[in-house]
C-alpha cells in the first residue's frame, strides 16, 4: 500500500474553513465534535464509573428482597382468606 506524502498541512489557526475541508469527513466530525463540547464548555469524560457495579449490585439484591417479601404477603393473605372462611363456616354453623 502506498501513501502519498503531502506538503505539510496548514495549521488549526489559519483559515479555519480551507483547514477543515482539507481533512477526512471523520477528522471534520471529530473537530466539530471537539470544537461543540469546547463550546459548551464541557469536558468528554470517558472514564468508567467505579460504583457502577456497586449500584447494580445493591439494586439487585433489593430486587430480590422485594421478591422474598412479596411471597411472604402473598402467603399471609392465603392464610387470611383461609382463616376468614373457617370463621365464617363456624358462624354459619352457630
């Protein structure tokens, strides 16, 4: 594969417009990506967020808590429901 060497590029400073069009359209992108987020003042932060896992950890054991307590309503409202018919047999019985 051969490239061809050209003369050094013109510099960010002069002529912005000639500078951008002479580059790539993905170098444009990432110019004008980088130029917007110099605008607004923001930085790109690429780094991972090390409480993440922490986070989805918690979450899913609270999930599975909610899970457990569910059950257990779910079983005290059975045996409601049983205790309720028992007593009412018992008043029809009376």
């Amino acid at each position: 594969m051969t490239t061809s060497h050209s003369p050094a590029a013109a510099s960010p400073s002069s002529s912005n417009g000639e500078y951008l069009s002479s580059l790539p359209r993905w170098r444009q992108f990432l110019s004008d990506l980088y130029n917007t987020a110099r605008h607004l003042d923001a930085t790109l932060n690429w780094r991972r967020d090390p409480g993440y896992e922490q986070r989805i950890s918690a979450n899913l054991m609270a999930i599975e808590r909610s899970k457990e307590r569910t059950k257990q309503i779910e079983s005290e409202i059975l045996r409601v429901k049983n205790d309720s018919e028992q007593i009412k047999q018992e008043t029809e019985q009376l």
